[in-house]
C-alpha cells in the first residue's frame, strides 16, 4: 500500500517530478565535465560532455516506453481474466 501511496504522490507532483529529474541529469553532466578525464576515451563520441549520463537517462527513458507498449500489447489482462 505505501508503493501506491508514493506512486499517486508523484503522480500529483509530475511537473516538480520531471524537474527534479532534469536537474539531476545537469548535475551528472556538470560531474562529467569536472571529474571524468576524457584523454583515454576509446571512441570519438566519449570525448562530448555528458555522453554516458545522457546515454544512460535515454536508455532508461526507451526501457519504460517499450516496457509499456509491450504490456499494453498484450501482456495486461482484465481483472476477471480467470473467471471465465
């Protein structure tokens, strides 16, 4: 029951929710740029500010869109599914 509470929660506070997201991304790219040495990087796309940070929170965000599509494709049953 706490789970759907906090679900419901954030569901209320979407907007504050996607900002507090957006800044945590800012805050890894800004760690990114100051702590990560880029000299050793193997390929050409690792040298750009950020990369894995962005690379990372895009790979997330195309995890639960596909993750989504597949349950509503098919996955997810009515409740009473069993009763008939």
């Amino acid at each position: 029951m706490k789970l759907v509470k906090l679900i419901e929660f954030l569901r209320a506070r979407l907007k504050t929710v996607i900002r507090v997201c957006c800044g945590l991304l800012a805050l890894l790219v800004l760690a990114d740029i100051i702590l990560v040495d880029k000299e050793h990087a193997h390929t050409a796309v690792e040298h750009l500010w950020g990369f894995w940070s962005v690379f990372g929170f895009l790979g997330c965000v195309v995890i639960i869109i596909v993750s989504k599509w597949f349950g509503h494709a098919g996955i997810m049953q009515r409740e009473d599914y069993y009763d008939e």
